[in-house]
C-alpha cells in the first residue's frame, strides 16, 4: 500500500467519524436558527440529517474505493472505511427504496 492509498483509507475513516458527528446534530436541531426549526415532531431536521450522512458516507465511500485500487491491496483501515460509509450508506438507500416502493 502506498503512502497515497493509506492516506486515502484514513481520509475515509476520518470522514465517516466527521459525518456521523454532524449529522447527530444536524438531526438535534443544533444549526436550527430558533426551537421550532425543526417542524413538527423535528421531522425537519431528521430528514436533514439524513441527507447530511447520506452525502458525507458517499464522499467517504468514493475515497475508501479509490485508495488500494484492488482488493488484495486494502488494509484494515481502508476496510473499515468501506465499512463505515457503505454500511449506513446501503442502509439509507434500503430505507428508501422501501418509502418509494410504498
């Protein structure tokens, strides 16, 4: 693994553990302007919040995909990176397609 691809796969791990931080308090109501920005129930914000992980993960998954490129190359942190972005990632699009399949 060179030093570009490694810096890459922690780039990845890094972004994932950013995006979760962020999308908690996006999903909290932190960066709304006053107590009812979030709507009723805070459905506002927690639809937010979801885009916010589903954008930071897609950023995340594209760096852990491009850092060995192949897999006999990858290490634990570019798994890991995969890991954490692809996971809630597959989750959010899961989520969705069950809304649109509704």
């Amino acid at each position: 693994m060179t030093c570009g691809a490694a810096h890459l796969a922690l780039a990845s791990t890094a972004i994932a553990g950013l995006t979760y931080v962020l999308a908690i308090l996006v999903t909290r109501g932190t960066f709304s302007a006053w107590t009812g920005g979030c709507g009723d129930f805070g459905m506002r914000c927690v639809g937010q919040g979801v885009i916010v992980l589903g954008v930071g993960c897609l950023a995340g998954l594209l760096c852990a995909l491009l850092s060995p490129g192949h897999a006999d190359g990858r290490t634990w942190l570019g798994w890991a990176g995969l890991l954490m972005n692809g996971v809630p990632l597959a989750a959010i699009g899961v989520g969705s397609a069950l809304i649109a399949l509704r």
